[in-house]
C-alpha cells in the first residue's frame, strides 16, 4: 500500500501566535485558513489548528527508555540527515526541549534519533530518525 498524507487537527487558543510557529520555526508552508483554522503542510502530511479559545491542554507523560515521554504527542519520522538539520535550526530558535535530541534504544531493536518539545500552545511533537528505516516496525 502506497503512504498518504495523515490529516491532523489540533486546538489552539492564540491561532496567530500557533500559526507563527509553524510557519516560522518549522518552516511549514501555510495553506487554506479562514479567522478560525488554517491548515500546514507538515512534511508532507495536513495538520490544521482550530482557534479554541477556552481550550486547555492536560499533558501526562509515559516512562520509556528512561525518559518521560509526553502523551499525547505527534511528529514526524524524518530522515536522519533532516532530522540533524532540524534540530540544528531548533537548537539555533533556543528551543526548550521536553527530551532533548538523542539516541534512543541504543544498539538495540528500533534504535532511533529522537527529540521531543512544544508548540506555544503546549502540544508535544517528536521527530524522530533510523539510520536503518527498516527498524521502524521491528519487533
């Protein structure tokens, strides 16, 4: 089966300050939009924020690997050479990471570059690398 783009929508309560982010940060190409939505290209992949004023996000996190890892939260499996410029440019923004890039799972099954942090409306991305894609889904 050929991959499609996933669609993601996500509340925020300052959409211009979310949407700044996106686009700025993350260099994320803007798309349609009215004064209540406006929908990204998000590598590849529709992610929307939706202007919810009274939303409050609640985090929790999971213990993996060591690490307390926000729940929930979405991103990107990138490759590993992106995913270093990418957190070249999040380091260079001053970035406060939740996990901070690193290898994770190290010499083991599903060994990963990881990082994980916030938008400005508190929900948690990760992106992540393989050197070896393959590993992804391996048990």
């Amino acid at each position: 089966m050929k991959t499609q783009p996933f669609h993601l929508a996500i509340p925020v309560q300052d959409l211009e300050k979310c949407s700044t982010f996106y686009r700025e940060i993350l260099n994320c190409k803007e798309g349609r939009s009215t004064e209540n939505w406006v929908d990204f290209n998000f590598f590849g992949h529709q992610l929307v924020l939706h202007q919810k004023e009274d939303f409050k996000a609640k985090r929790i996190s999971n213990p993996v690997d060591g690490y307390d890892v926000p729940v929930p939260h979405f991103g990107v499996v990138l490759t590993w050479e992106d995913w270093n410029l990418l957190a070249e440019r999040l380091k260079a923004a001053n970035t406060t990471f939740e996990i901070a890039p690193c290898v994770r799972f190290k010499g083991k099954v599903g060994e990963q570059a990881t990082l994980f942090f916030k938008d400005p409306e508190n929900n948690a991305l990760e992106f992540k690398a393989f050197k070896d894609i393959d590993q992804l889904f391996a048990k």
